[in-house]
C-alpha cells in the first residue's frame, strides 16, 4: 500500500505507516498536478488537512484510490458521500486537535480581556514614549472568573472548551439546536477527577442574553449563525471567539457592531475569504487574529499521525483478510 500524505503528517504518524510495511510519500504536490501524481505512482491512499481538495473530478480520475484522510475533523474539502458511493474508505481525527482549538479559544479571550492584542502591536513601537498612557488605556479590563462562558456547539471542540471554562471559574452555558445534556470529565494531574453534567439550550434569545464570552465551534454552514438580530440581542461589552468556520459569521455586521461598542473585542481564526482575509479585519484593533491555526500544535499534529497511521493500518488487515 501506497500513501500519499499531501498536506503532511507528523513524524509519528509516519514511523507508524512504514513500521507495519507501508510505503509513505511526505509530497507536497500542487492542486492541480494532484492527479496526475498519484496515478502516476500507483498511490492507495490519499491524506489532506485543509489545503488540498478532494473533489469528484479528482475522484473520478483516481480509480486507483481506495482511502481518503482527512486530518483533523471538518471533511468540507472532500465530497464524502461521493467517495463512499464509489467504494472509497473515508477516515479522519475528529478528537485529536480538540484541545489545541480549545486552547487557542482561551488565548484568544485573555488576549482580548486584558488587550494583548493591542498591546503586543503597540508597545515595540510606543512603549519608550507612551508607557504610562497605554498602562492606563489597557488597565479596563477583565477577569474571565466568575463571568459567563457560552459555546455555540456540543461537539468534541465545544466540549473541550467547556472543560476549560469550568477550570478557570466560569458559568457556562450552550446552544444547540435540540436540547441534549452530556456529562464531562475533567481529569487532574494526580489522577483525580470530576464529572460535570450539561445540558444544552435551543434558546438563541436567553443564550445571547446572558454570556459574556461567546466561543462558536460549529461544522461549516450554509448561512450565518450570527448576523445582525444575533449581535443586537447580546449582552453590551460581550467577546466572541471563531475558531469554527469561515462563513458562520457575518464578518462585514461584526466590525460595525465592534465600531458602535456593542461588542468590546472578538477574535477571528477562520475567515470567510481565506486565504485572503478582508484588510478592514486585518487593520481593526478589537480583533485578535490567528491564521486558521487552531489544530496546529505539536501535540495535535502527533495525535492526528497516529491516529490515521493506526486507521489505515486496520483497513489494510481487514483487507487481507
């Protein structure tokens, strides 16, 4: 068996693949010679993250193919049910990079509570000249202790971002479109543990009513989540955090409700132009920005390795046998 793992993979992940006899290529094939390269090398599986896209053209032209991996958990860059119809094993790591998106929700929110952002862009040029007025201008700002966390999303993300919510003393609170409750685990360094039970809220109006930090960890939709009558129905001085997709919300309504002090800082990993996310967002100074970095960490990337290392592993045995 042949792999082809165009975006990447961790060093793990290959020392994994070829201890059990496959052959891996580390390439980084351009778009559009994708699929010449792996008809050309007789490649079996194909591995992408977010760069590549796997559509039906591709698909049809590959028959050769018999697995497709996605690394990470959104599968919007490949058409899955196609693949499926035509015998193809679609696998991905919809867990391994959950803490790392999590982590980064966090950082984005202190980073906006106590102006970092602002800070870290101003101070190598300010900081000698204008040290006592920046100290007072950033010294409104807040603790997340004790305010109310709300997660659009109950998936592995959204979970993962509760968990942290509670660790630091927040009130948490969720959106789902039907009500669901799941009991979370948070586990300590000397083994403890302690169970939370969540339910879940269908109710857009109260839910934006009462938080004050707001982290959307979503799937891709078709039309925004928040737009307009949702921003109006927030809480004044409220954070967001996007490290969902690009699309879920409206980025154009965000900066005027940013200009108008209905929202006090938000911050975007995603974008709904990406890679070439509009200059209004990239020039505002309430938004903390990440270039959609949220699985890209050393930890996420070795989990995500293995993970399809031991998937593909399994398919190849089953397939023997």
């Amino acid at each position: 068996m042949k792999v082809l793992a165009n975006d990447g993979i961790s060093k793990a992940g290959e020392n994994a693949l070829k201890e059990a006899g496959i052959e891996i290529l580390d390439n980084r094939v351009a778009q559009d010679h994708v699929i010449n390269f792996i008809n050309d090398n007789n490649v079996d599986v194909l591995l992408v993250r977010s760069v590549t896209k796997v559509r039906k053209e591709l698909i049809d032209a590959c028959p050769g193919l018999k697995i497709i991996g996605r690394g990470g958990i959104g599968m919007d860059n490949i058409d899955v049910e196609y693949a499926k119809s035509k015998g193809i094993k679609i696998i991905n790591t919809p867990t391994a990079s959950s803490k790392s998106v999590a982590e980064l929700v966090f950082g984005h929110f202190i980073s906006l509570a106590r102006f970092l952002h602002e800070s870290n862009r101003l101070m190598p040029l300010e900081g000698d000249t204008h040290f006592s007025a920046m100290k007072k201008s950033f010294s409104n700002a807040y603790e997340l202790s004790g305010k109310t966390l709300g997660v659009i999303g109950f998936g592995s993300i959204g979970q993962e971002v509760i968990k942290i919510g509670i660790s630091l003393g927040m009130k948490v609170t969720v959106l789902t479109r039907s009500p669901k409750t799941e009991v979370l685990t948070l586990n300590f360094f000397d083994g403890q543990s302690v169970n939370f039970e969540i339910t879940s809220t269908n109710d857009m109006d109260a839910f934006l009513k009462n938080a004050d930090f707001i982290s959307i960890n979503t799937p891709k939709t078709n039309e925004y989540i928040i737009d307009t009558p949702q921003f109006e129905k927030m809480k004044d001085g409220v954070y967001i955090v996007n490290t969902a997709r690009g699309g879920v919300i409206n980025e154009v309504t965000l900066i005027d409700f940013i200009e108008s002090g209905k929202i006090a800082g938000a911050a975007l990993d995603v974008f709904e132009n990406e890679p070439s996310p509009e200059l209004p967002l990239l020039m505002n100074p309430a938004l903390s920005l990440s270039p959609h970095v949220g699985g890209n960490t050393v930890d996420a990337q070795e989990k995500i390795g293995i993970e399809l290392a031991e998937q593909i592993i399994k398919l190849q045995k089953e397939t023997i046998r």
